[in-house]
C-alpha cells in the first residue's frame, strides 16, 4: 500500500516569478455556483490575504486551488502549471500546503503521528526538530491524541505539519479563529519567519488586525468576486473603505 | 477422569479448541470487514465469496496446476486481493459516491454471481482439500489430542491478525490509513493518492478473507456456499465488536469463537444461536458494539 511513485511533475523554478495566477475562476458546489470569475495573482515570496465577509468566497477559493470543490472552470496556474485539469493529489507537489479553516487534526492520530502524516513533497522542508522549536508546546504533547489538544495548539499543529512537507507556498484559511489574542501574536511571529524564509503565503482572514501589518496586498472579495485590490502602501489611505467594504 | 461442570477434561478441552478455531475465522473475516468499512464504509457482502475464492483458488490450483498448500497460502491471496482490487477500480469507485447502501447491495451481487457461477460448475456439495502433509497427525498433549493442523491454523490466523494491526496502529501507511478514514478529502490535499489507497485497502480486507479461505479448505469441504453460511454468523461478530475497530474485531471473533464452543458443551443446542444472543445483548446495550465509537 505504498504511495505510488508518481511521475515528476513537470515544474519551472523562476525566481521573482508569479507563484500563483488565478483567472476567471468559477466554482460550484452540486447546482450552486460560488466563485464567479475570481481574478488575482500571488508573487513568489509574497504575502496576500483574502478578506471579506462571511460567505464571500474565500475559503471557497483556496478550497478550489486544492481541488477540492465541485466543478471549476477558468484557470489555476502555480508556478506556471496549469493545475485545472489535475487530480487533487497532485497538486500539493508542486510546492503547496494548506491549513483547512476547522484545521482538520486527526482524532485516531497522536500529536507527532498527525504531525508525520502529511508526505514530503519538495526537499528543503523544517526538520521535525526546528518545528519543536518553532512550537515547543507541541513537543511537550507530542504523544497525546491529536484532538486533545488547545484550540490554540491545534492550530499550531495545523501549521506546523506542512512546513515539514518542503512546501513553498502555504493556503492558510482562518487561522486566528477563536484563538486568545497571545495565541494570536504567535503566529503573527510565526508567518514574519516564514516569510522571512522565502515562503508564499494566502491568507484567508477575518481579523484585519491581524492581517494588516503582515501582508504585502490585500484581496477584498464579495459575492464570488474580487472587488478591490489594495496594497500595503495604500492601506493607511484606503482604512475606511476598506472597513466599509468589510462591514466593521 | 478429571471433570470439569460435569464435563470430561478431554470433551471441554476438544470443544474450546474447535471453538478457537472458529473464532479464528471470525477473527480474520471481521478484521478484513473492518479493514474496508474503515475506509470505505461499505458493508462487504462480497466478503464470504471471497473466502470461498480462496479455498477454491486453493483446491483448484493444486487440482490443475499443482500449486501445493504452502504456495496456496501465499497465492491464493493475492490471487483474491487482485480480483477484489479489478471490483473496487471498475465497479465501487463508480458508485462511491451514492449512498452506501448501493455498495452492499452491489457486493451482494456480487456474491451472488461468484456463488452461482461456481455452483453450476462444481455443484453444492463441495470437494475436499487433503492437510498437508507437514502438518497431519496432532500431538497427544495429556488431557487431549491437539491436530497439528488446527494448532497451525490458529497459530497463522492469530499471526496475520497482529500483523494487520500492527501495520494499521504502528506504521505510517496505517497513519495514512487512519487518517484517510477521517477525512479522505484533506489527505488528498496533503498529496496522498487516496483512490489508490482505497484501491488496495479494499484488496487487503479480501485478501485477508482469502488467506481464511486457504486455512479453510482442508478442515471444511470446499464449496460455493462455504462462505455465505459463514458470513451470517462474522456479521454477528461484526455487530458485537462494533464496526470499523481493528483490535476489536480480533478479539470479539477469538472470543465469540469460544462462546460457541463453550454452549457446544453444556448446551449444544444453543450452539448456533448463542452469537446472536449475545448480538441482541450488545446492540440493547450498547448499540456501537463493545469497541465501536458511540457516533
């Protein structure tokens, strides 16, 4: 029952390059349609958010640049491969690891086992002992059952299990969620040094707070689209629309 | 004599080794069962014929080819397990994503066909398979005569069941396993090939069946209905132990196994409905089974 050896996918390495080009994405869910014509781009090293309101499509797209929503049309390049026609298995090997807004922590798992679980997929990954160091709480429990933990620890699970993977670009949705603020301020340290590896980084956020000073441009979605591109230059200008768009 | 209740040393003895045995059966089809429910959550009714494949692969490879038992126990198996992995790729997967009653209902077809087709070729009253010649004879052990055979199958079936579990609670395939259980959509997006992985789970739960099948085939006439007399009663067992629980499944078949030989000896008229007896106490008690997770 071993992982078959999968053909190397075919994979261009261009630095400064677009890591993500998302065009005319639509999306649906059995006869709903969610995304309707999501257009934006991500730079490698970059670190963008998707913001808006509840509903407006944001997990919707980071669930379907990983395949796993109904019917897509449009087009997902990553790093250059289109990946619409992929099957979703594949497409985490081109370099992408994604936390699921409910983080997605297996219960039948122990801490270290769901941190193990998720397969290498480029070389260059954290080794198990710098992410123990990242996240010292999570060696402390390294042998309790994975839904056990904090809501807070859960969260660092989720995040820590792809950094081991090599991935270079990481979909994060909702990851400050229910969290304490001192929780929150921990991994607002922790995407600074991901960041400052080289990482790529979608975030998917309901806290602007949070957000804003990490990010490098802000996507504003709203009913399956992007309505307004802002970067971080802009912000300070733009605050207020920017909160009327949000609704806080 | 020693006596124990009333009942000859040698008697209670012979009975509860039978009873072992039985339970060792159990033991392996309901771990393969729990095996595919886990990750399929399909009730495999094609899982008595499979049992009934192997012994039959068993009977007729040595019969036409000359495959002896040793060989058998090994072929015989991935024979079955590739056959369960052409039904997975080419019938299952193309209904996995209905409601899983259309899975039973297709497996039970399945089984159906397989039996039917056998039946009009060998008939119903089945062939026998001899004991290999390695293993014939028994020990005396003082209080009662132990068949070589019967202490291998036992030995062999408790063997493949540890292995079983060890390989899902210990390694990381069994984690990816696990895991996939859960939530099969997110271990794609970690980059496991999940369909893949049902693809060959489902050919390891009928392979183990198989394997039953080959221990089988000389201690029971070879059959086309072998399996589907058998099949009631692991179901049972299944109920008992709660589905989907790998340890559970081992131990409930062990166990239910000597139940059976037990009533066998103070009240054998009970013998075959003892299990379901105790199914009726479980599912009013404890509907999840004895290892099952309350949903």
């Amino acid at each position: 029952m071993n992982q078959p050896a999968e053909s190397p996918v075919e994979y261009q390495d261009r630095d400064g390059a677009e890591m993500l080009r998302v065009s005319d994405l639509h999306a649906f869910y059995g006869e709903s349609h969610i995304l309707h014509g999501v257009d934006f781009n991500v730079k490698r090293g970059e670190l963008v958010t998707l913001l808006g309101r509840n509903g407006a499509g944001r997990s919707t797209t980071l669930k379907a640049i990983m395949n796993m929503v109904g019917r897509r049309t449009g087009s997902i390049m990553i790093n250059g491969n289109e990946t619409l026609g992929m099957p979703a298995h594949r497409i985490p090997r081109l370099g992408i690891g994604y936390c699921p807004e409910e983080r997605g922590i297996f219960a039948s798992l122990d801490v270290e086992e769901n941190l193990l679980l998720p397969p290498t997929v480029r070389s260059g990954g954290m080794s198990i002992d710098e992410i123990y160091e990242m996240f010292p709480n999570l060696y402390e429990r390294r042998r309790s059952q994975g839904t056990r933990l904090s809501g807070g620890e859960q969260q660092m699970l989720a995040m820590a299990r792809i950094l081991r993977t090599g991935a270079r670009m990481l979909l994060l949705d909702e990851i400050t969620e229910g969290l304490a603020p001192v929780i929150v301020q921990k991994l607002g340290q922790v995407l600074i040094k991901l960041k400052e590896r080289g990482m790529t980084i979608v975030l998917v956020e309901q806290n602007f707070r949070f957000a804003a000073p990490l990010a490098d441009r802000h996507f504003v979605m709203d009913h399956g689209l992007i309505v307004e591109e802002i970067s971080a230059a802009e912000l300070p200008s733009k605050r207020d629309h920017l909160h009327s768009l949000l609704g806080v | 004599m020693t006596m124990i209740f009333g009942v000859p040393l040698a008697v209670f003895m012979g009975q509860l080794l039978l009873g072992l045995i039985n339970g060792a059966f159990y033991a392996l089809l309901s771990l393969g069962l729990a095996v595919i429910f886990g990750l399929l959550k399909i009730v495999n009714f094609a899982h008595g014929a499979m049992y009934m494949l192997g012994a039959f692969a068993t009977l007729l490879g040595m019969r036409y080819l000359g495959i002896n038992y040793w060989a058998a126990l090994l072929l015989a198996p991935l024979f079955v397990g590739l056959f369960g992995m052409l039904i997975e790729r080419f019938l299952l997967r193309r209904i996995a994503h209905l409601d899983h009653l259309y899975g039973l209902l297709l497996t039970f077809g399945i089984a159906l066909i397989l039996e039917g087709t056998l039946v009009n070729f060998f008939g119903v009253s089945g062939a026998r398979y001899p004991t290999p010649e390695a293993l014939q004879g028994g020990y005396q052990t003082g209080f009662m005569f132990l068949p070589k055979y019967r202490a291998f199958v036992l030995v062999a079936a408790i063997v493949v069941c540890l292995f079983t579990w060890y390989m899902i609670e210990r390694t990381r395939l069994g984690a990816y396993l696990r895991a996939g259980t859960e939530n099969p959509a997110l271990m794609q997006a970690f980059g496991v090939n999940v369909p893949l992985l049902i693809t060959l789970t489902y050919g390891f739960g009928v392979a183990l069946a198989a394997f039953a099948g080959v221990l089988a085939a000389p201690l029971y006439p070879v059959s086309p209905t072998m399996g589907s007399n058998l099949l009631i009663v692991v179901f049972a067992v299944v109920v008992i132990g709660g589905m989907g629980s790998i340890l559970g499944a081992v131990i409930t078949g062990l166990t239910m196994g000597l139940i059976e030989g037990l009533t066998k000896v103070y009240y054998p008229e009970a013998a075959n409905t003892v299990i379901f007896l105790v199914m009726i106490l479980v599912l009013l008690i404890r509907p999840a089974g004895l290892f099952g997770k309350e949903a």
